[in-house]
C-alpha cells in the first residue's frame, strides 16, 4: 500500500479548494486535485507539481454520477483507498441570489444539485475507499451562513444575508454531515463541517475580506484531526460554531 496518504478535494482548481490542496500536499499528502473541466484541473495540479507537490488531476463533476464513479475507480485502481475528502465544490449562482419571494424552482434545485446532493453523491462513492484507510476525514465545506443560530440573531452581522438557496443549502450540509458522523462513529472516520470565512474568490467577485490562505487555513485542521479529535461538529478551524 502506498504510504503516503491520498486527499481528494473538489473543486480543487481555484479558490479556497486549491489552496486547501496546495496546504495537504504541504503535509506529504498525495492530492487528487478533483476539477469538472480538464484544462483548469490539469492546469491546476500542474502548479502543484511545479512547486514540488505530488499533485494528480481527477476529472470530477459533482453533479455528474458518471464522472464521480470514474473518479472512484481510478483511485481504487490507483491508490487503492482515500485519507481525505473534502467535498469543497460549491456555488452561489447569480440567479439564485435573489430574495426567497423572487427565487425560481430551478434556481435554487441547481444550488442543492452541487452543494448538497453533490456531496452526498461523491461522500457515498468514496466511502469504500474512506473505510480502507486507517483514519480517514472528511470535511465538507460549508458557511456561517448555514447556521441558523447566526442568521437568526436581528443583532449579528450575518442576519441581513437572507440568501434561501446558497444559506439553506449549507444547513442541509451541516445535517447531512452530522448523519454520516453519525453512521461512521463507530469507525476511525472523523466528519465535520468547515467554515472557510468570508474569503475573496470568483463565488463572492472578490468581495470576501480574508485571502485564500486565510479561507483554507479554516478548513485543513479538520483534514488533519489527530484520533481524540471531535466528528460530527461544526467549526472555523478548530473554533465550534453553532449549527
Ligand atoms: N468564498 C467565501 O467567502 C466562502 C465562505 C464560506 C464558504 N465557502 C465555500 O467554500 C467552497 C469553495 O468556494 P470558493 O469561495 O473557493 O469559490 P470558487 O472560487 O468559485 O470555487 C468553487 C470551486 O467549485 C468548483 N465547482 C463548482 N461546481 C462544480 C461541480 N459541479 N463539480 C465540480 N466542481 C465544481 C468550481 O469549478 P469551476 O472552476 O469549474 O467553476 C471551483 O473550482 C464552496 O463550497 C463555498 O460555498 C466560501
């Protein structure tokens, strides 16, 4: 078996996903930089490689079961099991980031295809994988905009962000993250749901006041969480947040 540990992340070629598989490759990790387009995942790994990082391209879109399967097989083959999963892919689509009155059907279904049902699709692919390792993590990428907690509160600062589709769909993901914690409890799987903070990249044109490194520093604790570490929580870094 290969001994150094192999982490996918999706959505890896830009934004605070490649700069999370930028910081595992740091740890030692083998990174499958997870990508729906060919040119911007090679791309991508390619930079990795390039500063001296074992990095490998994996066509996945998470929409698409076709590709997650493929993607599958290929680390079976390849690797033969998975460390790390971060279900990162996300979206916050201009048409569904509108007030709830005003929300089309579509809108907000094409949201939960990727941030929801996209994890569950790709977490249930590599869950096989996941239960060969010896204390495989998984973190999903989720926001403090899912917490209902904050969002409810008329004082703090995220209770004017009423975005239905993108905020419901991250407190579905802390859900869905809390039942497969609770599945995998008896397991050497930690899962946990991570708040990058508000970050600058192409899902908030830029307007998000912390960097990258900032974002993805939130999230690659939860990779690394040694045995005694907490599964089925939600937290920035290692802060909890509430759900
Ligand atoms: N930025 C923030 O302030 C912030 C705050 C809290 C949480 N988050 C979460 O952090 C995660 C990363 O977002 P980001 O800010 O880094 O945004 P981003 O720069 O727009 O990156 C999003 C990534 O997801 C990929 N993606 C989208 N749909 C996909 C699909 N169907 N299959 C595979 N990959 C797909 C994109 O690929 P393409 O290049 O092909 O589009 C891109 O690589 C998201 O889950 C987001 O909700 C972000």
């Amino acid at each position: 078996m290969n001994e150094k540990r192999i982490a996918l992340v999706t959505g890896a070629n830009k934004g605070i996903g490649f700069e999370v598989a930028r910081m595992l490759g740091r740890e030692g990790m083998t990174v499958l930089v997870g990508a729906r387009s060919e040119e911007r995942g090679e791309k991508a790994a390619a930079e990795l490689t390039g500063d001296g990082l074992d990095a490998r391209f994996v066509r996945l879109d998470v929409t698409d079961d076709e590709t997650i399967e493929a993607a599958a097989k290929w680390i079976e083959t390849e690797f033969g099991r998975l460390d790390v999963l971060v279900n990162n892919a996300g979206i916050a689509p201009a048409e569904a980031s509108v007030s709830p009155s005003e929300l089309a059907v579509a809108a907000l279904r094409m949201t939960y295809e990727t941030n929801v049902f996209g994890v569950v699709a790709v977490t249930n692919a590599m869950l096989p994988l996941l239960r060969r390792a010896d204390a495989a993590r998984i973190v999903n990428v989720s926001s403090e905009l899912g917490s209902i907690t904050l969002l409810s509160d008329p004082d703090g600062v995220y209770y004017p962000f009423n975005l239905l589709a993108y905020n419901s769909s991250k407190t579905a993901l802390n859900g869905i993250t809390l039942s497969y914690a609770k599945e995998l409890a008896d397991t050497g799987i930690k899962v946990n749901a991570a708040n990058p903070g508000y970050t600058a990249t192409d899902l908030n044109a830029h307007t998000g006041f912390q960097t990258v490194e900032q974002g993805a520093g939130f999230v690659v604790p939860l990779a690394l969480l040694p045995e005694d570490g907490p599964s089925g929580g939600f937290f920035t870094g290692t802060e909890p947040l509430p759900w």
